[in-house]
C-alpha cells in the first residue's frame, strides 16, 4: 500500500480525531477508561491542536484517513517535555484495519524529517503498555531517557515513558 504522509486539512479533523481518540479508547490507553474521558476528548479534538503545532495525517492510494500524529516544533506551546532544541512527537494513532503496514512508522518517520531538518532532536512520552509504539521508536533510533519519565496525573503513580532520538 502506497501512504502519503501530509499536512491535515480541516475536512480531515472530524475523522482524525475519532481515529484518535478510539486507538486509544479501543486499546485501554485512558486513564479513565471511557468516552467521559479529559483525554477521549482531548484526542477527539484535532482542530485545537492544529491551530498551535503541525498535524500530520496517514492517506491511503484513495486519499482514506488511516491515522495521524501530532508534531510539536521547538518551543512549541503543545510540549509536555521538550527542552530547548526539542520538538515532540503526541498523540500518535492509526486506524485498527490499517496497522501493521507501516502506517505508524512512516508517520514517526515525517516527524524525524522535520526535526532533522529544522536541527532539533526529538522526543516524546508512551505509556509503559504501548508495547507496539515502543518498538517502532526503537526501530527508528529512539532511545530510552528513564530520568526523564514523569508522572502526569497528581498523587498518582501512574508513569509516562519518555523516548529521545538525537539528530
Ligand atoms: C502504535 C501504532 C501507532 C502503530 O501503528 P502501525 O501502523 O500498526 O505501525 P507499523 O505498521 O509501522 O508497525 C507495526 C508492526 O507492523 C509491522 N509491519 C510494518 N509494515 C509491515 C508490512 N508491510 N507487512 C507486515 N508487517 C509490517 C512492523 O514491523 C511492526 O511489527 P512489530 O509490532 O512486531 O514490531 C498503533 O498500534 C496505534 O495506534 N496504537 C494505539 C495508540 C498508541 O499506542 N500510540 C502511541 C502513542 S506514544
């Protein structure tokens, strides 16, 4: 299959969002588990985090959505914990009938372009069950930065894994 990877027009919000936030609702990634989620809603909500960092999304031969990523430039407003020089790879997903093509991998990869050649390194956070994104990062170069894994929900040990990559 033939992937285009290109920037998300507004048409495309509506579908990318519920690709999105069903990923992760479909594979037990919330915290709270349902569609009440703050997050469910967050992820459903492509309009707003395209009006502050580049989205990029997955097409197929007939321009079919397949999925979508979120890249946050350096010193954007999106970052959970870029540093000065980083950009930030959030809220990578693709469609259930769609994985295990390439799909996710070649949207990683248009991010680690842009970082490269804006010449910042890149990094981002993944859950510690998020088995399948893990290795597709390591395939592609990222490395482990366990000083770096946090804990995004007060008085709760839940645990972000964060993942760096230098360009
Ligand atoms: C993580 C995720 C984005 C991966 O998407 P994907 O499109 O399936 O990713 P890829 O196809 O590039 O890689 C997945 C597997 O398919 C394999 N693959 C890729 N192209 C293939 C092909 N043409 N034929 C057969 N297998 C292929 C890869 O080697 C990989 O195998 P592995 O899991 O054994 O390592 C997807 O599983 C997802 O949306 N998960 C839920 C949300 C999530 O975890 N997001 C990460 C946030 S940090």
């Amino acid at each position: 299959m033939d992937i285009l990877i290109r920037p998300a027009e507004p048409t495309d919000y509506d579908l990318l969002g519920e690709i999105t936030a069903q990923a992760y609702l479909q594979d037990g990634l919330l915290a709270f588990g349902d569609e009440d989620d703050w997050y469910f809603r967050e992820l459903k909500n492509v309009a707003e985090r395209a009006a502050e960092a580049d989205v990029l999304v997955a097409a197929a031969d007939d321009d079919r959505i397949l999925g979508g990523v979120t890249y946050v430039p350096s010193g954007g407003p999106l970052a959970e914990l870029a540093r000065p020089g980083e950009a930030e790879i959030r809220m990578l997903a693709v469609a259930h009938e769609a994985r295990g093509q390439g799909v996710g991998q070649a949207l990683v990869q248009a991010c680690i372009d842009r970082a490269s050649a804006a010449g910042t390194g890149l990094v981002l956070c993944t859950q510690p069950t998020m088995h399948t994104a893990h290795r597709l990062y390591e395939r592609l170069g990222f490395t482990r930065a366990p000083e770096r894994d946090w804990h995004p929900i007060p008085g709760d040990d839940f645990t972000l894994l964060t993942y760096k990559l230098t360009l």
